[in-house]
C-alpha cells in the first residue's frame, strides 16, 4: 500500500503539461475492436486504468503494442466469442466499453456486470436499452450480460439520462448497424466528441457529436487510424485548483480552455485570476478566495469529477459555499477526512455546506476514489504541517506522475510504501 507524504502550506507555482484525458482514451482503445486495421493512439497516459484496458483488449485477441509516441492496436479474434471477465471488469467498470465494438464487431458479447463503486450504484440500463433498439437480444445471468445481434440495425434512440459511457457504447454499436440511427439526449461531454473524431477517422459517418443529438450513418467496415487523444480536463482542472488553493501561480500546457469553461468561470468568481495563454491557462491567486456555491451537472455544467477538489477550494474562501452533487448519489465521501483536518462542512443530503475559510491540519487521511484522493492531496498542500494521503492506488489510476508534476510545481510531497 502506497502513500503520499505531503508537508504544508506550500505555494504551487510554475508550468504543468496536461497529460492525455483517462477517459478519452479508454473508449479510444476499446473503439480498436471495430478496426479491420490497426489504430495509432497518441497522447495516451500512462494510469492504471488504461494499463487494464490494454489487458482486457489483449485477452479479447488484440494485438497491443506500446511505442514511445503511444499504442498501437490490431484487433484480432474476430472469430473469437468476446467476453470480460469479472476479474477485469470488477477493478475497472470502463471496461463495459467493450460491449457495444464487440456486439457490432463480432455479433455477440459476453460482459461480466460492473458492480457498483464508491461513488454510487451506476447502473447500465441505458447502455443496455440502446442496445436493444438497435436489434440486440440482452441477456443478463450469473452477473454478466450477454448481448447479440447478427447485424444490428439503425434505430432512433433517447437516452432516460445523459450517460458519457453510454452514449459512447451506442456510438461504437451504431457505426456498423445497417442503415441510419439518431441518438437523442447523449451526453456532451468533450470526450464523445474525441471518441467520435476517431471513429471518422476509421471511416465512420457520425454528425453532432458533442451535442445533445447524434446521427450515425452505418458502414460496412472501419478500418485504422491515428489519433491523438484529447488532453485530460479533469486532471488538469485539479491542478488549476490547487494553484487557487495554495495562493500560488500555475501555467497549465497542452490544455483546452473551452473544455474547462464551467471551472474557469466559476475560479474568476471566486477572485481568481484566469487566463488563456497559446496553448493553456493560467492561474494566479492574487487576493482572498470568495465562496461560490457550485451544482455538478452533465457538461456543460459544472463537472462531477471536479466537485470534490473544489470543496477543498471552498474550505479557505471567505463565506459560506454550497456544493450541491446532482450526478451521484454518494459522492461526498472525502467530506469526513476533510473535516478531520478541520473544515467546516454539514451535509444535507445531496448538499453540502462549507464554512470557510477554516484552517486546515496536516493528517493522515484515507482515499476512498479517485477524486477524493485527489482532494485530500491538494488539501494536504494547504494544510499546517504533515498529511499522509493512504491508498493512493486510487489516485494511480488516473494522475500519471503527479507527485512528480507536483514537486515541479515546488510541493514538497513524496510517495512512500
Ligand atoms: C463517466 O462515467 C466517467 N468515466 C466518470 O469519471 C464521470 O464521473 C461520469 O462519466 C460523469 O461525468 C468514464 O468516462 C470512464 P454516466 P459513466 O453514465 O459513464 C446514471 C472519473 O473519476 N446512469 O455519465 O459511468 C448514473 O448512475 C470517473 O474519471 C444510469 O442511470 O457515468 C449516474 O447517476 C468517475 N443508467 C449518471 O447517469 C445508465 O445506464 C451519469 O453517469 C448509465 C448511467
């Protein structure tokens, strides 16, 4: 079990190289499947989560290379009968993005049911009657789901919620069916757009993704490409708050401000100095932070993924803040190691209150998932004394290096085992 060993207060300041987004290039390698060629991804990060995908692809038959500018996919088995096992599925729930390329791809999937996490019971029914609409039989025994279509058909389908991974699983499923289908309610999140940028690439024929209705026009077959993946918002979001957070200066690279807008927004109300630069953003903390409430929201909203960071942000602003979580149901737990190093926090439900600005204590803290680690990393910048953040083998599975981008940016935080 590793652990971080963070000594604060301590400035962050300097330059950070946005690394490529976790969950771009997940539905990226499993869109491999669909290929009759093989398929460059570039600006892959080097996190756990991909490492499993990767091992997932190979034991469906993929041929996976690794090459110093990124993977190189070959899809092959296509005879093969496609199942996710538990053992793989139940350390990464993305791995469910391998139904919709192997249903279009081989006619038949078989996917071990992703169980619910930290955060909430994520179900899959969406993925699942999309599916249907396109002409898949859906079998669900022994907690696995078993899908098949000998060819699916185009269909006009509305999402009950908008789903990312859903909408991506349709998306990989629609690009084979015979004949048009339109997606309705998708989710907008930039990493659809991403996934659908790659699958034309391929030589798919999909409009509108990235907004809330999406029409595929199937083909017969796809064949490779090379693609470079989008840069990761949500880590680099993490690390504009942590320039707030610590009163510090930070210039975030490789980043794109549009994908970030609700966080940008929301910093420069709460006093924060935001700018673009030509190829990033740049944070500085010039004056006291001002409590901003915040809802999370399906992008363009304020994004889930950052709710948890920005409550720690919300600890050291002058006033009262709310963080309300519309997207989860369970999404507050960094709220209790937070409070163990002081802050001020009452929950009500889907809200929380935050009363700053509250000075926080170093601490040893527990990770619980990826964001709240997240959280109590930055918190332990900020905070008097020694925090040791434990379990960050959540953090690992989609942060690559970030002690290392933290001690550039002049933290004094080690990993330790
Ligand atoms: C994706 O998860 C991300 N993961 C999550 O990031 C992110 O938090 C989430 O989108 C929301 O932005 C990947 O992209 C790999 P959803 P996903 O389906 O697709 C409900 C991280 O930290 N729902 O958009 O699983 C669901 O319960 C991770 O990197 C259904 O009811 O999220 C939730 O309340 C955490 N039925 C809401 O929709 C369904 O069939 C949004 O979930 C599907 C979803």
């Amino acid at each position: 079990m590793e652990r971080f060993h963070i000594e604060g207060p301590n400035r962050l300041s300097g330059e950070v190289r946005a690394s490529g987004a976790k969950n771009a290039a997940l539905p990226a390698l499993a869109a491999c499947l669909l290929a009759e060629g093989t398929v460059h991804l570039e600006r892959v990060p080097k996190v756990r989560d991909i490492r499993t995908m990767c091992r997932l692809l190979e034991h469906l038959g993929a041929e996976v290379t690794e090459s110093e500018t990124g993977f190189e996919l070959t899809p092959n088995g296509e005879g093969q009968p496609g199942e996710a096992p538990y053992e793989l599925v139940k350390t990464m729930r993305a791995s469910v993005l391998v139904l919709g390329p192997l249903l279009a791809r081989r006619g038949r999937a078989r996917v071990s049911l992703p169980g619910g996490c930290a955060i909430g019971v994520r179900p899959i029914d969406q993925h699942l009657a999309g599916l249907e609409a396109l002409g898949a039989e859906v079998e669900l025994e022994h907690g696995y789901v078993e899908v098949r279509a000998r060819q699916l058909v185009g269909a006009r389908f509305r999402f009950g919620v908008p789903t990312v991974t859903g909408t991506e699983n349709l998306l990989m499923a629609a690009v084979l069916a015979r004949g048009t289908t339109v997606l309705e309610n998708c989710a907008r999140e930039p990493e659809i757009a991403d996934l659908a940028a790659l699958l034309n690439a391929m030589g798919a024929r999909i409009s509108g993704a990235g907004e809330d209705r999406i029409e595929i026009e199937g083909v017969t077959s796809l064949g490779g490409a090379r693609h470079r993946v989008i840069a990761d918002r949500i880590e680099g979001g993490t690390y504009l708050i942590g320039a707030a957070l610590t009163g510090g200066h930070v210039h975030l690279r490789d980043a794109e401000a549009a994908d970030l807008a609700p966080l940008l927004e929301k910093l420069a109300e709460n006093g924060v100095e935001v700018s673009k630069t030509d190829d990033g953003i740049e944070v500085r903390c010039t004056g006291p932070l001002k409590a901003r409430d915040v809802i999370t929201s399906p992008h363009p909203g304020f994004p889930t993924d950052l709710q948890a960071q920005y409550m720690a942000l919300m600890t050291q602003a002058r006033g009262t803040a709310t963080v309300c979580e519309t997207v989860f149901e369970n999404r507050f737990q960094h709220v209790p190691e937070l409070m163990r190093m002081g802050a001020d926090i009452q929950i009500h439900g889907r809200v929380a209150k935050i009363q700053g600005q509250t000075p926080l204590s170093g601490a040893n803290v527990m990770a619980t998932d990826l964001r709240a680690s997240a959280c109590l990393v930055l918190a332990g910048l900020a905070a008097e004394g020694e925090t040791v953040v434990h379990r960050i083998y959540h953090l690992d599975r989609g942060y690559e290096g970030m002690e290392l981008k933290l001690q550039a940016l002049g933290a004094k935080v080690e990993r330790r085992s």
